[in-house]
C-alpha cells in the first residue's frame, strides 16, 4: 500500500524556519519526482516544489524560491521541504504527492498519491 505521511508542520514567527518530512511507504521514492503542494482556506491548492529523479532536478513555485529547498533522504525514504525566511502568506496545508513519473510536472490532477496534509502557521 503507498502511503505519504506528512510532519513537521506547526506555529511559527515571520522571518522563522521549519522542516517538514513527508514519509513514504509501499515505494521508493528514490524512483518518483515528489512534490509538495500546499493550500490555503478559500485558495486552490498550489504547486510548492517538485525534486525529480534526475540529479539536480528541482522545481520551485516564484514565491517561495530562494527561501524553500526540497531534498530526500535515501535510508530514511523521506523527502523534505527545508522553509526560511517565512511569510504570513505562507500560512497553509502543506502536502506531499507523487504522480509516480520521473519528472516534475506539479499539477493537482496528476497526483496519484496524496499525503494527509500539515499545517503551517506563519503569525506574529
């Protein structure tokens, strides 16, 4: 069975860092392009990041880049999002989800395995 179980997420001060971890299970994630998505209340779910299976591969959304890194971790079949610098805006549920493709395409459609979600709470 492919479950993604999602961490990590909580309350955090503008200008504050978190980790989250998205832990995969019944594949290797290793194979995949994984991706994190995130949403807001009232907003469509967006694209955050995306690392392929091609060494280097990464995909980050305008907003977040220079501030998010996406990463796995092989022995612990995990992938990350490693946010600095944090923005009010940044305030949602944040998702992994692979379409179990090599590549990046980070479309809400394509997903074929969701995790429950984790939220992150940007405020003063």
């Amino acid at each position: 069975q492919v479950q993604l179980v999602e961490s990590g997420g909580g309350l955090v001060q503008p200008g504050g860092s978190l980790r989250l971890s998205c832990a995969a299970s019944g594949f290797t994630l290793d194979y995949y392009a994984m991706s994190w998505f995130r949403q807001a209340p009232g907003k469509e779910r967006e694209g955050v990041s995306c690392i392929s299976t091609e060494p280097g591969s990464t995909y980050y959304a305008d907003s977040v880049k220079g501030r998010f890194a996406i990463s796995r971790d092989h022995d612990k079949n995990t992938v990350y999002l490693q946010m600095n610098s944090l923005k009010p805006e940044d305030t949602a549920v944040y998702y992994c989800a692979t379409d179990m493709e090599r590549l990046c395409r980070v479309q809400n459609r394509l997903m074929d395995y969701w995790g429950q979600g984790t939220l992150v709470t940007v405020s003063s």
